[in-house]
C-alpha cells in the first residue's frame, strides 16, 4: 500500500498583542509615537517571517487603546485576527464601551446600541472589529457578569458593588489574557512599566507570558521608540535594557525561531518516512517477550498489527471523538474537519510509522540478544553430540549468527530506528490527546513545551499543527463546558488510566517473570555442575563407576556453558526492556490519572454555576502536564539506549 505522508502543518506566525486602553496617561500622552512604533514592529516581524510563512495571525482581546491599533493593522495587512473575549460577544462590548447609565449598559448587553455617542462610538469600534475576528467567547459567565454590571451602573457610589463587579471582570481578562499567550509564538505589549499587580493588566500579562517561556517585545508607553526584546520574568526587573542596535537581529532571530527549529533542513522529520500497513512479523520479538512473560492469553498467538491509514480514522477510532465533539451545545461546525485533517490524520500517520519503528529497534535488539547466546551455545554443540569432525557446521554456524548481530546492529544505526522512534512517537502522543485541549481553546506556551536533546522538529510539527486548527469559534456555555469535560476528557482520562494500570500489572509481570527464569537457568547451571562433581567425587572414592564421570563430562560442560548464557541473555533483555520502571512510570502516571478523574468527577456533581472555564481549563492543562510528564519519563528510561552488540 503506497500512502504518502501527510504535508507538513502551514508554516504560520501568531502573535499577540497587550497594551494600554485610552483612559491611561501615558498611552493618551504619546499616542501617535505608540501607534507609529508599534506599526513598525509589526512590519519587521512580517518581513522577518517573509516568505516562509502560510499565514499572520494576530491574537487580540480588542478593547480600546493597543488592542484596536494592532487589530486593525493585522486586517489591513491581510492577517487573521482572533479575539479570545473574556465575556460573551454583546456583554463584552457592554462592558468596554464604557457605559453611564443602566439603560445603555442593558441595551449593549442585548446587543442594541447606546443612546450616549460617546458609549456608542466605543460600542461600535468594538462591534467593527468583532465582525472581522474570530470569537472565542469566555461567556458562561454572562449572567452573572451583568447582573453585576447592572448593580455597578445603578450605584455608582457604592464601592463595594464596584469592587465586587471589577474583581470579577479582571479574573475573567486574566483568563482571557492566558489564552492569549498559550495561543501565541510570542507577545507585544504596551506598557508604561508601572504595576504587574493589577490582574488582567498589561503588566501582569507581560509577566504571565515571560513566566510561560512566551518572548514579549516591550514597548515602554513613555518611550516606544526604545522598545526591546524580553525573554524571562527577571527581565523586568533588570535596569540595562538590550542595545538598540542589536534588536533588529534579535527580532529576526526570534521569528525564525519560532517558525521553525534550528538544523530543520538537516532533519527530514516525516517526509523521508514509508508507509507499511501492518507489522513484520520478523520484528515482534520484544512483543513476544512481553505475551510469552505476561502470562496472559494465548502466548503463541499471532503478533501482527494493523495499522490505521489517515484515511481510515474518521471512521475508525476517530469517529467518536468527532461523533461527541460535533454534539457538544454551540459546536463549532469547521473545527471536526480541521481536527480530522490537521491533528487526527498526522496521528495515524505517525502512530502508525512509530509502532514499526519500534518493533524494529526493540525487536531487533532482543534477537541480538538471542543470538548472542545462540552463537555461543551453537560454538560448542559439536562437543556433546560427539561431531568433531563436523565442527566447521557448527563454527559456520556460530559466524552467521554473529554476523547477523552485526548487521542487525548496523542496519538499527544506519536507519536511526531508534532516533526515528522516539521522533515519531513524540508527535504522536502531542496529537493524541489533543483534539480534547482544541475542543477547551487549551495550548501549551511556547515555553513549556518539552525539549529534545537531539532533534526539535517534532514538537515543532505538533505545534504548528494545532496552531493551524487554532481557538474555536465559540461562545462558552455551562452545558458545552459540562459535556466537554464528561464526555471528553474525562473519558480520555478514565481509558488512559485503565491502559497505565493494565500495563503496569503487565509490565511487573513481565520483569519478574523474567528474573524468575534467568535466575532458574543459573541454578540450573549450578545443579549441572554439582551434579558433574559429586559423580566425579564419587568415582574417585569408589562410589560409582569410573566411566560415569566422562559420559557426564561432555554434557554437564555443554550445560554449565549454556544454561547461564542463556540465563544472562535473559537478564539482558530484562535490563534492556527496563519493564520494572516502565511499570512503575505507567503506575504514578496512572495514579496521577485517577487523582484527575475524582477532581473532574467532584466538578461535574457540582451545578453549572460552578462549572466555569478556568476550572475546566486548569483540569485540561493538569491532563496535558500528566501526558508530556509520562513522555519525558520514558524518554529517561530509553534515550540512551541506542541498539548496539549485546555486551
């Protein structure tokens, strides 16, 4: 079956963007130097991108100020804007126009306009930009944010209902603000470097993103033509600022950066990768080490996997996934498709390609195992059998074997089987659970992903692919919120368990099974031994007749080599296997798993007024932590070992 693999995710650039509103003094004071600046920045990130990218993509949540500057030079420019809204499309307008009185504030909230001109003008600035973007609504918490808002505008005085409706307000910005940064390759902001305490604000959004590892190109609102380039939170704290001279190159270098890894021409990554539809028989030796020691099910039956095709998943074991995701309340109609095409597809594909990857190197270290032993024992058959004459057989024998270690050996090094492996199955496990954090507008920070200590285009080929499904269209609701976090991912959460826990119990087994029999082939090389001296004791004292030591020699020799060699291939494949730790990874990751399951399970008995989208969204980070924790884990255990002779 000829499939070829899936094209490479669209190179895209997103960049978000924070900064003052209108009412701040010293973005008011040196507006045109502010907008002229941050114009220039935009441009020279466009052309350091240049050609190499599919898309521009600018994250903003369009409030008056910063917001509707970047917003607009993104759509005049031809950029896709997103806003991830911390309230629902009309609130949020209601709520950033600024209204006086409670009769605008309840007309911007049903989505009608303002008698004031002033509110209206603001109402209408936002409306304009929110026709253009796409929605992501946090908005399952309107209700209650109205109803605050009302109370705010009908007591103007009291400051503890303004309090009250402000603290609210800047949880709900801050939130917005982290989608913002999760969402984008790096961040602008504006900002007159004052306070980081205020929640939601331009300064403690800066903060946020340096603390995830997103780069931030500051704009001082005081003096914009000196902005600069920050890569960690303790750069806000430092006095020297980076030389202007140098910000051009930085800047470029930061873009590239984030398009793609360094080295990636010198990696072909998926594109030099072949199809094959099932697994070789040939290579299933270490699977068959694990059903032969499990003990569980028929040890003897046949190995060979299937693969999906990409093709095949919408209907196989994606449909659904896509079935649920297209059933939740206020879906997204495009984001099924784009799921399928960009995350679904690239799973199959590279899920597919690891599993024969792995089959190739962990099979083809096991037989050098076996061989190894096989070689040995086979050098000194000749002895027992009473064939010396016919000792080339064996010696020829014992050649090819060795031979077959080597080449094994160099074939394993000469196709990166196990550099390939770890690759692909490191994209593959990014894509696995992904559909469930698209479905949540859930991404990790640049800064958190995971880092290769070889190559980095896999998490680069993971990223761009959900950097193209991108934020769904959406407005939040408690019922969407509830059936993603029943139906979604606590079901992924729930079979993951189950499969860490089912495999711990077998990979437990499996060690100790085999240190049982590595251990009884070397009692048994004892007790041949034994058995050789006691007779020939015997002998010399008269016990037993004298040619009972020699008839025992050529055998009880042949044993006492044989059995530990076999006995130490064994405890080598146990080493090389490590199931004992990858048992132990698979019962903390299961464990930290079923912790996950009882806290989704205590937030779905709760009512829906309860059930709000940081909650659900911290749940789906925890998920996300657990999973690239179980990766990292496991590349510990087998990073190092690369296949090699067995010494």
């Amino acid at each position: 079956m000829s499939i070829s693999a899936p094209l490479p995710p669209p190179i895209a650039l997103s960049i978000g963007v924070t900064g003052h509103r209108v009412s701040n003094a010293a973005f008011s004071a040196n507006r045109e130097r502010i907008e002229r600046v941050l114009g220039e920045v935009l441009d020279r990130i466009e052309a350091a991108a240049g050609a190499a990218t599919a898309a521009m993509r600018l994250h903003s949540l369009l409030t008056d100020g910063v917001d509707q500057i970047a917003a607009r030079h993104a759509l005049d420019h031809g950029w896709e804007l997103v806003a991830p809204l911390p309230f629902g499309r009309d609130l949020n307008v209601a709520i950033n126009a600024l209204p006086e009185t409670v009769a605008d504030g309840r007309a911007l909230a049903a989505g009608l306009p303002a008698t004031d001109p002033a509110t209206e003008a603001r109402a209408a600035a936002i409306r304009e930009l929110t026709a253009s973007a796409r929605l992501f609504e946090l908005a399952e918490r309107d209700a209650l944010l109205q109803r605050l808002l009302i109370e705010k505008l009908a007591a103007p005085t009291d400051i503890g209902v303004a309090q009250a409706f402000a603290a609210r307000c800047s949880a709900r910005v801050a939130l917005a603000g982290r989608i913002l940064i999760e969402q984008s390759d790096l961040v602008i902001g504006v900002w007159d470097g004052v306070s980081r305490a205020f929640l939601g604000g331009t300064g403690h959004t800066i903060s946020e993103a340096l603390e995830h590892g997103a780069p931030v190109i500051w704009i001082d609102a005081h003096a914009p033509e000196d902005w600069c380039i920050l890569r960690a939170p303790e750069a806000l704290a430092a006095s020297d600022r980076p030389d202007r001279d140098q910000r051009d190159a930085a800047l470029a270098e930061l873009v590239s950066a984030a398009l793609q890894p360094p080295g990636e021409d010198r990696t072909p990554g998926l594109s030099a990768e072949r199809w094959r539809p099932h697994s070789s028989a040939i290579a299933t030796a270490y699977r068959r080490i694990e059903v032969l020691f499990a003990g569980e099910g028929r040890r003897l039956r046949s190995l060979r996997q299937n693969y999906e095709t990409p093709e095949a998943i919408a209907a196989g074991s994606g449909a659904a996934l896509l079935t649920l995701a297209n059933a939740l309340p206020g879906a997204d109609p495009q984001m099924s498709s784009a799921i399928e095409v960009q995350v679904l597809r690239r799973f199959a594909w590279t899920d597919g390609i690891s599993a024969w990857l792995s089959d190739a190197y962990r099979g083809g270290m096991i037989v050098n195992f076996l061989f190894s032993a096989l070689a040995v024992v086979v050098g000194i058959l000749y002895d027992p059998l009473g064939l010396s004459d016919r000792k080339w057989l064996f010696a020829g024998t014992e050649l090819l074997l060795l031979c077959a270690i080597l080449l094994v050996t160099w074939v394993g090094s000469r196709l990166r089987w196990h550099g390939r492996w770890f690759e692909t199955r490191r994209v593959a496990e990014y894509l696995r659970h992904a559909p469930i954090l698209l479905l949540l507008g859930v991404a990790r920070a640049p800064g958190r992903w995971p880092q290769g200590t070889d190559v980095a285009w896999p998490e680069y080929h993971a990223r761009r692919a959900l950097r193209t499904v991108g934020l769904p269209r959406i407005a939040l609701s408690p019922a969407y919120l509830r059936r993603a976090l029943s139906d979604l991912l606590d079901r992924h959460v729930v079979s993951q368990r189950d499969y860490h826990w089912a495999k711990a119990r077998r990979l437990t087994a499996v060690h100790h099974n085999l240190d049982t029999f590595s251990t009884r082939l070397f009692q048994l090389a004892v007790a041949s031994v034994t058995v050789y001296l006691v007779v020939k004791a015997g002998s010399v004292l008269g016990l037993v007749p004298h040619d009972w030591p020699k008839a025992l020699s050529k055998p009880g020799t042949f044993l006492g080599v044989a059995l530990p060699t076999f006995g130490a291939a064994i405890a080598g494949i146990r080493y090389f296997g490590d199931f004992e730790r990858f048992a132990a990874i698979s019962e903390v990751t299961a464990a930290k798993l079923d912790g996950l399951h009882s806290r989704i399970a205590l937030l779905l008995s709760a009512p829906d007024e309860r059930i709000d989208y940081a909650r659900v969204s911290e749940l789906a980070h925890a998920v996300d932590d657990v999973v690239v924790s179980e990766i990292e884990n496991w590349q510990a255990v087998f990073g190092g070992k690369h296949i090699a002779v067995p010494v």
